[in-house]
C-alpha cells in the first residue's frame, strides 16, 4: 500500500478515463459478443429480481426495528446492519437495480438514457437531505457510519 499525499483526494486515474475505458470495453462487446434478446431478458430479470429482494429487505429490517421505511417522517433510530452494511441506501440500490433490469426486459433505452437524470435528482432532492437530516439527528453515530459505508455500493 503506497502512501497518500494528504494535499491530493489520491485518485489514481482520472475520471474520464474510466468512463471511456467502460464505454469502449462495452462497444467491443457489443461488436463481438452482442446480447441476444434472451440474454438482455435474463439480465434484465436478474437486476430486477435482486433489486425486488433488496428493497424488501431493507423494509423487513425497518419493519422489524421498529422505524418508518418513509424518507418524508422522522426516524427512531439508526440502522446500519443488513444491507446498510454495504450501502448508506440499499433502497435507492434496489429501485435503480429494478429501473434498469426493467428497461432491460422491455429493451428500452429511453429510459436508461433518463437514468443519470434520475439519479441526479435523487442525491440533491432526496439523499443529500436524509443525510443533513440524520447527522443533525443522530450526530456523531452517523458520521462515524457515514465514513466507513459507501453511499451507493
């Protein structure tokens, strides 16, 4: 492991770089290994169906602990074990899993294309408040959690 320059955030390949790497990786596949429909189907159900099990996880565990499930009402308490293990928002995981597996099984690309739209608005109207909301709520707990679990995956 190599040392960090603390006056640099330590990124070790620019951003677009990683982008255009993805973005030719897929074309090459696309070229020489294209999903037929029954493969776009059977991911596109996979996504789906994972994103369903996700979803209603994370309910059974607010269920259970005896929290509301709804980001518009006050929470009791802190959940960070299940799936909060491994995202700060296995919920939005699961509904953008659902939203692209569905685009999948519809082969729709329209609404893939809106997707970053989606996910834009979801971290300034939604997730950026729940967080503001539970570091004043919860105060150092969260913090100490927010900084050791991604926000996504």
């Amino acid at each position: 492991m190599t040392a960090i320059d603390a006056g640099s955030p330590g990124v070790k390949v620019p951003p677009p770089l990683l982008y255009a790497g993805a973005f030719a990786i897929g074309m090459l596949l696309q070229k020489y290994a294209p999903l037929r429909r029954r493969q776009a189907r059977l991911a596109g159900a996979g996504l789906a169906a994972g994103g369903v099990a996700l979803v209603l996880w994370t309910r059974l565990l607010f269920l259970q602990r005896g929290t509301t499930i709804l980001p518009t009402r006050p929470v009791s308490l802190l959940v960070k074990d299940g799936p909060f293990r491994i995202s700060r928002n296995p919920i939005y995981v699961g509904l953008t899993a659902i939203y692209v597996g569905t685009s999948l099984l519809r082969r729709a690309v329209w609404p893939l294309m809106l997707l970053p739209g989606v996910v834009i608005i979801m971290q300034d109207a939604v997730i950026d408040r729940e967080e503001s909301y539970l570091e004043r709520r919860f105060g150092e707990d969260y913090l100490t959690y927010k900084s050791s679990v991604r926000r996504w995956l």
